[in-house]
C-alpha cells in the first residue's frame, strides 16, 4: 500500500472533537467535499527561482494527493469523518491518491469514482524563499457513465468553493440537508468582484475570504469593516489577515473576536489556507466560543506552513499535542501568552508520542509503506 506518509497519520489522531456531541442518530459524516484531485509533486531545497535556460536541482522532494485532498485531508487528520467525491484517473498517479486518501488518510471514497482513460491532473511546485511557484496540467474528467451519485450524503457540514457567476447544486442541496456550509472564495479573474455574483453564498453557514478578497467584494478599505459588512450575508464572516492573523464576526449575535497570528519560520504556504479552513470548521462543529476556533484555525495553519507541501503539511493531533508541549516547556516566543490563548487545548490533546522538532516521511511513488 503507498501512503502519503510514512507515519499513518488518521491513526496518529487519537481525538474525537465532536466525541461530547456525537448521538446514535446524528450523520455517519461529519465533512463532505467535492472537487478535482491533483497529484502534488514538491521540490524542496531550492535557493532560489530556477533561471531560464538552466537546470536546478533540489535538495528534496515529495508527492502528495493535491487540490481538494488538501481540505479533505486537513479534515481528516483533525478527527472529523470526511467524505470526498471525485474523480481518479485510472492511472499509476490516480491509483496512488486513491490508496494515500482512504488507506492513509482514512477518508471515505464511497462516492468517488475512477475514470476510464483519463490521466490525473498533476501539479508540480517549486518551494523557495517562503514562496512557491506551481505549473499545472490537467483535463476536465469525463461524465461518467452511469448516473451521477446522488451526493451530498447526510453530513453535520460540508466546504465549497465559490467562484463568480457558478453555481453548484449540491451546495443548496447540502444546506437544505442541515448541513453547515463553510466556503472560501479565489480571486476573481474577471475584475468585477461582484457579491451577488457568488450566488452559493445565501446557503453558507461561513465564508472565509482573506483580507485583499474581502475588502474588494465588500467595497471597502479595512478587512474587519470588510468582515462586519459580510455577516450580514453569512453567520460567520472570518477574514484571514496573513501575518496579523485573523478577524471573525457571528452575524447572529454580533460577536467579534480577533486572534493575532503564530509567529514560525515559514518554509511554504501551500495548503495553509485549506488547513485554516479546517480548523475553523472543527472548532464550529464541536461548538467552541468563537474567539477559541480563529486561535486553533490559525495555529493548524502556522504548523501546516512549517512543512512542504498542501495535503503533506497538515498537522494531526499528536503534532498539535508536540507543540503545546514545547510552549509549556518554555521554548517558544511569549510561551506565557500562547499558554494563556491555548489552554482550551488541554482538554482535548493526548500525550504527544513524538518530541519536537518533529520529522515526517518524505514520500515518493513507488515506495511502499515497509520502505518509508
């Protein structure tokens, strides 16, 4: 079986975090995605951008299941029960996304599919200087041949991603379903930046734009107006504000909360807003105070970014557990206000089964699970 990493991740986890909500009755899903998986190559240990007309080598590498696996497994690795429909190609590279999502990751595939004769889409990523660079190729994955599954399943939530002037059925569905819808928003190509033209939005329960996406859609000029002006669309307006943190508004009870951002040594962003994304909607499932899910959706992301790659850097709940033991032990910057911020995190962590600094698998094709 290949893995996306070597150490098991979903069987590192060790934590329910709806365990105290879970009834017989409540859905056997708690998350359902959908959207298009890549195969993620990374190479790491580049000085600097490669230059045109020569070759550079990098010191690493790694692959991963990218795209919307990087959600999916953020979810997962969190403790939540996560169900991804997509399409695979039937080739080596949509072979191995399959087994590292749900013999690695633990999701459920039940309404995924593989596609006869289409190959996978792949990106390959240069990580260097904090930064990375993508060059991507892919095709739009063929009907299937029978029906469509009849998606969304019964789930407590479900994440979409907006884009002006698409609008997708199940997203409704979903919300109609009692599910929480929790969305995120790319940058609009089109220049227009027109809210009504995110027709989904009137069925989330959450929208998180950064600060430069919700200032252009709300026609202002500060991302916390920006955020008060989209909790009268949404429940919950978050505006992430990159190294200053984050900024959250509840549209229900006019509830703000501000959370200043983890300091860390970023070696790339990938997959960092997907993660921050993730675990906001954990911290909203398990119903914590708002102010306690902006702190753990920002500190998954400044873990996530202290790794390469998207779906590679999530964190699970032993590393979580690895870092609080660290601020505890006084080894990090002001360990007194982190220790202050995170201490609804001593109810739920185990005891961290690796020290920190910790070190992952780097994962390649063709290694099997005995090798790594």
């Amino acid at each position: 079986m290949t893995t996306a990493r070597g150490d098991q991740p979903h069987q590192d986890a060790g934590v329910d975090p709806l365990v105290c909500l879970r009834e017989p009755t409540d859905p056997a899903c708690d998350v359902f995605l959908t959207g298009t998986v890549f195969l993620d190559i990374i190479f790491t240990g580049l000085d600097s951008a490669p230059v045109r007309g020569t070759e550079s080598w990098a010191r690493g590498m790694g692959s991963s299941p990218g795209g919307v696996a990087n959600m999916a497994t953020a979810l997962a690795r969190l403790g939540l029960r996560t169900s991804l429909a997509a399409a695979f190609g039937d080739d080596h590279y949509g072979e191995y996304c399959w087994d590292a999502l749900e013999q690695g990751e633990g999701i459920d595939l039940t309404l995924s599919r593989t596609a006869p004769g289409w190959h996978s889409p792949v990106t390959v990523s240069m990580a260097y200087e904090g930064e990375r660079t993508m060059v991507s190729h892919g095709h739009e994955a063929p009907p299937p041949d029978d029906a469509l599954p009849a998606y969304p399943p019964h789930a407590r939530a479900a994440v979409a991603s907006l884009a002006p002037g698409r609008e997708e059925d199940w997203v409704a569905q979903a919300a109609r379903g009692g599910a929480k819808v929790f969305a995120d928003v790319g940058w609009d190509d089109t220049g227009r930046w027109d809210l009504a033209g995110l027709t989904d939005l009137a069925h989330c329960e959450a929208f998180l734009p950064n600060a430069a996406e919700a200032m252009r859609y709300t026609r202002t000029d500060c991302p916390r107006a920006a955020a008060r002006a989209l909790a009268d669309k949404v429940r919950y307006a978050v505006v992430t504000l990159g190294a200053e943190g984050a900024y959250a508004v509840d549209g229900g009870t006019g509830e703000t909360a501000e959370v200043p951002a983890i300091q860390v040594s970023a070696l790339d962003p990938t997959g960092a807003g997907d993660v921050f994304v993730a675990g906001f909607v954990t911290g909203t499932l398990a119903d914590w105070p708002l102010a306690d899910r902006l702190a753990f959706a920002g500190l998954t992301a400044a873990l996530s970014v202290q790794e390469f790659g998207g779906s590679l850097s999530a964190p699970t709940w032993g590393e979580i557990a690895a870092w609080w033991q660290r601020v505890q032990g006084h080894e990090s910057q002001d360990p007194e206000a982190l220790r202050d911020r995170y201490a609804f995190l001593e109810r739920l962590l185990p005891a961290p089964a690796r020290p920190w600094p910790l070190r992952r698998a780097v994962p390649t094709i063709g290694f099997r699970a005995a090798h790594t």
